[in-house]
C-alpha cells in the first residue's frame, strides 16, 4: 500500500520544523485540509505573568496551519494570520491547536485553527491562517 | 534619580518572560508607549523549509508588544493580533521587532509592530495588536 | 406570551440602522447570539470592475454582527472586524451572512460571519467581529 | 502634458464604484500607492445607536485602499482586511481615510488605512488592506 502524500508531509515537517522540539508537540491528526497539533505548557513556555506567552499558543496553531495547508504536497506560504485569544492557559495544563480548511482556492486558501484544552475542552484561541499556494512540490 | 516605570517593568518582563531565553532576544529601546527588541535566527527557530518559522516572527513582535502596552505600569492583557508576512528570513540574519503605539483608550489600546532585518532594513512582517487594559499594577 | 429580548433587538435594529435600507437587506434568522441577513446585489452595490464592492459585502456581514452580539440585550460594541474575501458576486447575485458566537465573555465576545450565495451555497467571505460588552441595555 | 496612469484610474474608479455616491465621498489625494478620500456623516450612515454605521467607516477606508492599490494601473483584488475602531462617528462629522502602501511585492501588497475626524484630527479606525495582484490592466 502506497503512503498517502499527506503522511510525507507529515513526517517531513515533524522532523524538520524545529518549533516541535521547543513545544514538546505532537501530531495527533492530520488529513488532507486537517491536521491537529499538541502539547504541554512547561515552564520555558511561560510569560512574565506566569501563564503561557501568546507566541506559545500561536505557535502551536501555526504548526497546525502548516501542517493542514501543505498537506496536499505542493508548498503552501503563509502569508496572514490573525488570533483572538479567549482565555488564559496555566503551567502543566494540554492544549491541542486543530485546523480545518475553510476554503482552498487555486492561488489562496484559508484555514480556520481552533485551540482548546485538552481536559475541559474550553476554547483558548481562534486562529485564521491564509496562504499563498506555489505550484511546486513542497518536499 | 527615581527609576522610571517602564524601566521596571522592563526588567520585570526580560527577567520573567520565558520566550526571550529561547530567542536569544535583547530590549533594544524601550519607553512609554513604545519597545524594541532583537534577536539572531539560529537553528532552532527554523521551519521545515529552513527559513525562520512564523512562530518565532510573531514572538518576536509579541515581546514588543507585551513591553510597549505594560509599560505604563498597569496590567495589559492581549486579545488579539493580526500578522502579516512580507519576507522570508534566513539562518543568522538579525531581526528587529519595533512597537509603537497606535491609541490608549481607557480599557483597550493598539500597537503597531514593524519587524525589520537589521542590516538591509528590509521589511519582514507587520504586527497589530490589541489590549484590554486592567486597573491594577503589572507588577 | 412575552416576547423575547432577542426579538426587541432586532426590530429595533431593523428599524433604525440605515443601511438595511441601502443594502435593501432583510432579517431571517435571530436568537440568542446568532443572525441571518440576506440581500440581493443592485446597481448601486457595484466598483468600479462591476462586482460587488467589498466595502457591501463587509457591511452585510456587520449587520448580521450587530444582531448577534446585541441579541442578549445590552449594548456591544464593535471593536475589531477581519474579513477574507474568497469569491466575487455579481449583479443581481443574493447574498446570506450567518452570523454565530465563537465566545462570549464578561467583557469581550467574538462572532463568526460567514457569507455566501443564496442559490449556489458558495463561500463568499469570513469574517470575524469583537466586541466589547458594555454593562447597559441596548434599547 | 500626458496624464498620469493614477490619475485615469482615480477617474476611472471614482466615475464607476457606485459607494461613493452612497457616501457622498471625494477623493482629495491620489499618487503611486497613496489616496485620501473624505465624506461628510449624514442620516442615512447612522446605525441603530445613531453614530456613524461600522461598514460605513470600513468602506471609506476600503475606497481609499481601492484607489491606492489600482494606482500603478494593473488590477488589485482585495483579498483581506483587518478593521480596528477607536472612536465613534457622530452625525454631521467629516471623516478622511488615507491610504499608504505598507509593501508591495509581485503578487501581494499591503495597504494601511488610517481614518480620522477632519476637524479634530482624532483617530477612528485603522484598517489594513491585503491585496493580490494580476498581470492584467486596471482599465
């Protein structure tokens, strides 16, 4: 059986985006259009109010971003995002960042990054992600 | 001489915030209103097309931003921020993240973060951010 | 029987903001933190390339904001709108926005607007609205 | 003399986009990526609140967006904008939105809009404006 093209992706960009080692993230989905990041808050991940840094949570969207936007196997470049942060997240708590595709176009396309604790299930940021799609292969 | 409040919370956020260790990231200038902080691009803040992540740009201006809307001394806290990407940048070039104030309103402000490289002054993103002012001391 | 907070609002809104009437804009849905409006694009909804100006489309979406976020009967305030434009729309075209709550805080609280063509379904644009909630009765 | 390709799309824009008749709008600057346009508050641009209508102040801002990103004479599609609103509008208050080009590369630019009272000089609102680019002319 033939590795979707989608897993290749997957598999490149864990080993070689190096924002998973500093998140301590995981992939625990990923499809074409979809992908679906997470983590852990650490203490390195901390702003100076002792909750997590807004560029942690946005990080971890963003991994999910490129994740679900490259997942088609041709290169995917961001080129906006915006992020509404809802509530506030504490030391030890587990984020998960999943992004859907809301619209994929044939120059542009759009993503819609929902992040959520894992135990609650309480909303923690919206992200929307836009990309400039080249017509070249992404490995 | 009296030291000034923004020269306080200056230390406080440098000292406190996580996110400058994994950066590498300087305060540059800093103000009423206004910041600015540097940082090199090293291995480990590049994505899986090696160029530096977006996380790593956007966390960069959120430094500025989170030092240039607390340096009153009363507690701000971000709600939202919309990035947007001009160029890429690559292994070891020095970027720089300055934040100015757009309006202070009674609860709610913006900034306006230009992110720039710093020997072609060439510009890498643009960063406008939102918060919602608390009446209570930052520290 | 009584009638619903909801259903004050919006005949107060329908009546009074003037540009239901200059989009020729019609309510179809309203409740607790949600709305629907509909319009048909004329002659005076078109720029300069003979589609509909983004500025229509933006304010169709408002609207629909405005229902929704002052559904609950005290005063919102608009204080941030992003909207990704994913489609042109022509003359004669019917658009519906649909506007839902992603969050509702104390303070703060953030719509998702989605609009798209009546007949075809189509993804026109998203936008996303802030307010800010103000402790007094919208009427 | 020969007249300036800005000048024939300020003309070209400014005959066909049918929103400023709606905003009894002027446009009193144009260049290479620059315009400024202004409008008078009037009955039929009061919302419910009876200030100034947000899609109002959005498409103001839009036209001026419009005019600077066509200024070179090849078609610009607006593909985002992001809107922050600082001060009401009331009846009778003139308004200027002046549009500046942030960035422009092949095939995006970005646009900053800021909207002020004409007497006061007071901040309204700050929009920022993505634009995608096509090979083709404006006219």
């Amino acid at each position: 059986m033939e590795e979707k093209i989608y897993e290749k992706v997957k598999e490149h960009i864990y080993k070689n985006d190096k924002l998973f080692e500093f998140l301590g993230a995981e992939i625990t989905d990923m499809g074409e259009g979809l992908a679906e990041v997470e983590m852990e808050v650490k203490e390195n991940h901390l702003n100076a109010a002792k909750i997590c840094q807004g560029g942690v949570i946005f990080t971890l969207a963003d991994l999910a971003f490129a994740l679900a936007s490259n997942s088609y196997g041709t290169l995917a470049l961001a080129i906006n995002a915006n992020i509404t942060y809802i509530k506030p997240v504490n030391l030890g708590e587990k984020l998960v960042a999943r992004a859907q595709e809301f619209h994929k176009g044939k120059n542009l396309a759009t993503y819609h990054i929902t992040v959520f604790k894992k135990d609650t299930k309480e909303k923690v940021a919206f992200f929307e992600g836009m990309v400039y799609r080249l017509d070249k292969p992404f490995i």
